[in-house]
C-alpha cells in the first residue's frame, strides 16, 4: 500500500526571458511519514533546482491508484466510482475512489486508467476527470533504499572484509 505525499516547493526559476521568477510547484511522493516525504523530496529535487529551494507545504494525497504512461507529460486526478450491489436491500452503492494517470490529453488519461483497470472485476464509472498541477511524480523504488545498517549489520561487514584481506594476503 502506497502512502502519497503533495509536495509543494518554492525556489526561483529562469523564465525564458532572463528574469528570475518565485515560483512553488507541487511534487507527489510516495513515503510512510511526512518526515520522510519531506526528506525525499529534497533529494529527488536537489539535481535539478540550482540556488536555494524550500519546500513550503506537505499534505496527504488520498490516491488509490497511479496509473504511470512514459509519453505522458501531465498528471490528471480521476475519480472513479465502484458499483456494488448491497445484497441484504438490493440497492447499488457507489464508493469513490480518486485515481491519479499520467497522459498528455484527457482522453488519453481515460484511456490509461481503462487500460489499467482492465483486470478489475468489479464494475465502476468515472465520475470526474482534472488535470492537475503536479510537475512529477517519484514513487518508492527498493534500489533507493539507503537505510542505515545496524551495528551487527556494521561488525559482521567488517569481519567479512578483514576475512577477505587476510586470505588475499
């Protein structure tokens, strides 16, 4: 399960012109905590910002779904309702869910999310469909996983490398 974060960061931008401009433009990042979002967004943003960047806001992004498109350019917000039968009243119930989908058209952002909810079983309609102001999107990848080893973790790399060293010797 993801938890995604909407990361709003403040730096100044070259425009075009030459000016400089204040500018904040909001990053989704996937992370456990608002410390974390907050850490890994400025990682993810720091090669690409030259000059002093703040990160002016993080709140909760309430996505069930990301359905990525390499040709895409922008990130649209769809909401989908999913249509269930209540079997005691016989009655239909919708239940809203908020999916995110990267194309360069709101067309072609309806056709990635029905390209992606190919395999869903139960029977849904799309309520909404807005573009959003997102500059980019970084999931959680295990290869960025730089987590701090432990002590024993630490010693047994040590003894390993010593080990080594003495049989090349």
């Amino acid at each position: 399960m993801h938890s995604w974060f909407e990361c709003k960061v403040s730096f100044e931008k070259v425009l075009e012109n030459g000016m400089q401009k204040k500018v904040t433009e909001p990053y989704l990042v996937d992370a456990l905590s608002f410390t974390e979002a907050e850490a890994r967004i400025i990682e993810e943003i720091r090669p690409f910002i030259s000059g002093e960047f703040t990160v002016t806001d993080i709140k909760r992004a309430r996505l069930s779904e990301l359905f990525f498109n390499e040709n895409g350019d922008r990130f649209y917000k769809i909401k989908v309702y999913f249509i269930t039968l209540d079997e005691k009243s016989g009655a239909e119930k919708k239940t809203a869910a908020q999916m995110l989908a990267q194309a360069c058209t709101l067309k072609e952002a309806i056709a990635v999310l029905e390209e992606g909810m190919k395999g869903t079983m139960a029977d849904y309609t799309i309520a909404s469909v807005t573009e959003t102001m997102l500059m980019d999107v970084f999931p959680f990848s295990a290869s960025d996983d730089k987590t701090p080893k432990s002590g024993e973790e630490l010693i047994a790399e040590q003894k390993k490398q010593a080990e080594d060293k003495a049989q090349e010797a």
